[in-house]
C-alpha cells in the first residue's frame, strides 16, 4: 500500500533553484582548485555573520542557562527593543503589544496566513515574488493569486491591479517590500491606495518587509506600518541583522489579531529560540547597530558598481533595486544571441562556462521570469567584479 500524501503538500512546488544551487555545488567541487572557483552570486543571504556583541550575548545565555522556553510572544525585553527600533529608525511608534517573536519571518508568514486564510480564500501577489510566500498561503488552505507586475510598476502590484483582480474570495494581498527577487520596493502613494483599496473590502494587508532594513533611497525605506495600526508586516533578523540561521524574525499585527497569533504560535512552536532571542537583544546595542549600518553601506555600494555593470554587458536591469541585495536582469537579448530558450539554460551556461551561479528566475512566477534572472549582491565586490569580467568574456 502506498502512502497517501495530503493534497496540501502536493500544492507546495519543488524549488527548481535547488536543483540549479546543487549543480553549482557539483561543479563548484569540480572547479575548486583551478584558476576559475565558482563565484556563487545565486546566495539570498548576507555574507556577513552576527557580530561580536551578539555572539557574546549568544555565549552569555548558554552559559548563564537562560535556555527554557520563553513567552510565545517572544521575550519582552526583545519586543521591547524591536519597538525602539522602529521608532529611532522610522520614527514610528509601534509599541511592544503589537510585536510577536518568531522563527524567522518564515514562522511570521505561517502564523499570520493560518490567522487570517480561510480555506478557500484568495489572496493577491505580484508576479515575481518569493516563492514561499504563495506557499505559506497554499498550506493555509488558500489561493495564491500571482498578477503580472512589470517593471513600469517596479514589479509591485498597483492599486488598480489590486482593484481589477479582486473578486468574492479574495481576502487581501501578501507584498514584499523591497522585494525578492526585484530589491525594488513599492511607492509609498501606491501603498496608500492599494491598502485604501483593500480596506474599503474589508481585507487585510499583510507587507513583509524583511529586506526593510536593507534600504538604501528615503524616498522607499518606509514601512507599511506608517499607514495605520491594521496593517500586518512581517521583518527578520536574517538579513539587515545577518542572522539567517539562527531563526528569528517578528511579525507586527493589530492588537485584536495578537492574540490570535499568541494562542497558534504556542501550539505550533511554543517559542523561538531562546538563545536566539538572548542573542538578538545585543543588536540594537548602538556598536551592533554602527556596524550594521557599515555592511548596509558595503551593500549599497556594491549596488552602486554592479548594476550599470551588468547594463553594460546587456543583461539590463529595468528598475534599480532600491533596497535587498538583488538585481533582476534580463537575459534575453543574450539569450536569442546565444542560442538560449531562457533564463534557466542561461542560468546553467554562465554557470557552466563562466563558473558563475546564477538563480533562473522560474521559481518567482511564470509572467515574465523565462527572460530574467536574479543576481545576489550579498557577495563581496572582488567577486562581483570577477563574475563581471568573466561574464564579459561569455558575452555574445
Ligand atoms: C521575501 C522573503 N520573505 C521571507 C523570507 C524568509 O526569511 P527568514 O525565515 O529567514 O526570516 C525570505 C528569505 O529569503 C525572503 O526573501
């Protein structure tokens, strides 16, 4: 007898990436010690690690045997520090009630699409967007509706997208604020009108604004929350706090929904991790936060240099990426050059010829993802200048 599997996670697609990130592993290992090492430019998280004030409070936890499970809500004094962030950086007041501790934003995702998705429900994206988001709402038992967003709308959706799409079902919209794979982030106007749009429904606004910290234009690195106290962002500390594995983000909810949350994240996870969260306190101590704000430098400039970079080689990117560490660029003019059906072989010809690890864009959507591909800046500039001139060489 074969095992049966619940439809709900047939409906979770494989992450193709995979498959193109193992190969380059493959390779890599093949490639190690010639004159040409796999520059790998296909990684979505910083190459920078926890720095030291965070990585003594880690130790300091362990050793003092502060380990035991936490409130589901996540330490206060965390919270605490989580809303005086938002105020000296945003000048928001978003106070500690508001704020749920979670395992990564992945946890936040889960625990707000299980909050707020009915079986049945629909909910709005751009196409592209990360492909886990439409799977948090596939597992809630909900409908991921992808609208082509282009990059005459800075691949976001638009208020009138919203409104033309919105139909019985539909019970909001899930963006990402800058995004992956575009770093672009929605106008901060737009976002007025598409959060008008989805209240005047009734809906919800749920904004995961994990690549916020990591802004580098004022007109863009604003949050969701600045609108009103109904709107739903999710945040991390994986990436401007450069803690991808030690699994901690929050998510920031209306008050009448953190309850809701509190009851699912203590029969779920009971918790986040405690050390992690012992940890996390030691980011905003103002050392940590200098050297943060040193790396979101080092990020920006490396934007700055790679982007008419990769212009000038014709692999164009449409909108600058105002924020994250990614650049969407299209292939397609080599892509016809060369001989190519797409941006997944061109994917595994740079990798091939030019031992540079690219993501296809496949995974993101299915609108226009077959003529681009994202590029990760989260790579030191030599090697992003390597990848350059190889890629310079392979060019048409
Ligand atoms: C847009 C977006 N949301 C959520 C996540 C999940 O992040 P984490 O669970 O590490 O906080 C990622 C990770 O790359 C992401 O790019």
């Amino acid at each position: 007898m074969t095992l049966r599997i619940a439809q709900r996670a047939h409906r979770i697609e494989p992450f193709y990436v995979m498959e193109v990130a193992k190969a380059a592993q493959q390779l890599a290992r093949e490639v190690a010690h010639s004159d040409r090492p796999m520059v790998f430019l296909n990684i979505g998280e910083p190459d920078f690690t926890a720095p030291p004030l965070v990585q003594e409070a880690a130790e300091r936890a362990m050793r003092g045997g502060h380990t035991q499970y936490t409130q589901a809500t996540g330490l206060e004094a965390l919270r605490e520090k989580i809303s005086g962030w938002y105020r000296q950086r945003f000048g928001l007041e978003v106070p500690a009630s508001r704020i749920v501790v979670t395992a990564g934003a992945s946890a936040a995702l889960q625990l707000a699409c299980l909050a707020l998705i009915d079986a049945g429900d629909e909910i709005l994206m751009p196409d592209p967007s990360y492909p886990c988001n439409r799977h948090f709402v596939s597992a809630a038992d909900g409908t991921a509706v992808l609208v082509p967003a282009g990059a005459q709308d800075r691949f976001q959706l638009s208020a009138a997208a919203v409104q033309a799409n919105w139909k019985e079902r539909t019970r909001g919209v899930l963006l990402a604020s800058p995004s992956n794979p575009t770093g672009t982030s929605i106008d901060p106007q737009e976002l007025r009108r598409i959060h008008d749009v989805v209240r005047a429904r009734g809906g919800v606004t749920i904004v995961d604004e994990i690549y916020l910290g990591l802004s580098y234009d004022e007109r863009f690195g604003r949050s969701a929350l600045a609108l009103d106290d109904q709107v739903v962002s999710i945040n991390s500390f994986s990436k401007y706090f450069s803690m991808t594995g030690w699994r901690l983000g929050w998510v920031v909810a209306p008050l009448e929904l953190v309850p809701v949350l509190e009851r699912l994240a203590q029969n779920l996870f009971i918790c986040p991790s405690t050390v992690a969260q012992h940890a996390a306190v030691a980011c905003f101590e103002p050392e940590s936060i200098a050297e943060y704000e040193r790396r979101r430098a080092q990020f920006k400039a490396r934007r700055d240099w790679f982007i008419p970079a990769l212009n000038d080689l014709g692999l164009t990117v449409p909108v600058v990426p105002d924020g994250a560490f990614y650049a969407w660029a299209d292939c397609s003019a080599w892509c016809s050059a060369l001989g190519l059906p797409g941006s997944w072989e061109f994917a595994f010809d740079a990798m091939k010829r030019a031992h540079v690890a690219v993501t296809p864009g496949r995974d993101f959507g299915s609108a226009e993802t077959g003529r681009f591909v994202r590029f990760s800046t989260a790579s030191s500039m030599e090697h992003l200048q390597e990848a350059v001139h190889r890629l310079k060489e392979m060019a048409p």
